[in-house]
C-alpha cells in the first residue's frame, strides 16, 4: 500500500559538532492517487522526504 518512492539524489552537510553527514532525497511519484496521501503528507504536490 502506499506509493514507491525513487531517490533522487543525495547531499553531504556538516553537524555544528563537526561531524560529516550524508542524506538521500527520495521522492512519491503520485501522491494524490495514494490512499495514505491524507495521513502522510498535508502539502500540494508530491512529496519529498
């Protein structure tokens, strides 16, 4: 149930502490045909996590 999400690229940043981080952008192709749409994501559009 629910939509694939596909990622769509990654970022590197730093903490305040110093420490490296890495993050992967993922994205819901069809958000408003999701029948989770309601409880997951309240923005127009298709959702980026």
């Amino acid at each position: 149930m629910g939509q694939h999400m596909r990622c769509i690229g990654t970022g590197r940043g730093r903490t305040a502490s110093g420490y490296i981080t890495e993050s992967a952008r993922y994205k819901a192709r069809r958000c408003e045909i999701c029948p989770l749409c309601g409880s997951c994501f309240k923005a127009l559009g298709n959702s980026i996590i």
